[in-house]
C-alpha cells in the first residue's frame, strides 16, 4: 500500500506521555496497549480497551463505526 506524501500511519499516535481512553467506557491508559484496538473513523483516531474490543469483535470485524454498536 502506498501513502500520500506527508501521510504516515505514525501521526496523531499518542506518545507515552499522554493518556489513552476508550472511547466507548472511558477506561483510560498511560500510554497505546497493544491488547487495545485502534480505529480511524470519520479521520479520526479511536482507541477502545480490551473489554470492549471483544464485546463488540463482530462489529469491528464488519468495519461497522462504532456508532453503530
């Protein structure tokens, strides 16, 4: 896959020093886990935690928004 220029998977990634909080229960995290999945939706990076990861696995497995869970 190739990306655009000034496009890179790297940016808006939350560095260490910044919390991470699901989007869907609000759990948060110092820093990305990588049990937790990431979606871009609408442009915009969202993170949710494991528990709500595997609650809604069917739905993310559909590429359905979470809007939509």
């Amino acid at each position: 896959m190739t990306s655009l220029p000034g496009d890179s998977d790297h940016e808006g990634l939350p560095t260490e020093s910044h919390a991470v909080v699901c989007a869907r229960c609000g759990t948060r995290a110092e820093a990305p886990r990588p049990t937790w999945t990431c979606s871009v939706e609408n442009g915009a990076r969202r993170y949710f935690c494991d528990t709500c990861a595997r609650e809604n696995l069917r739905a993310i497995e559909g590429r359905l928004d979470s809007a939509w869970w």
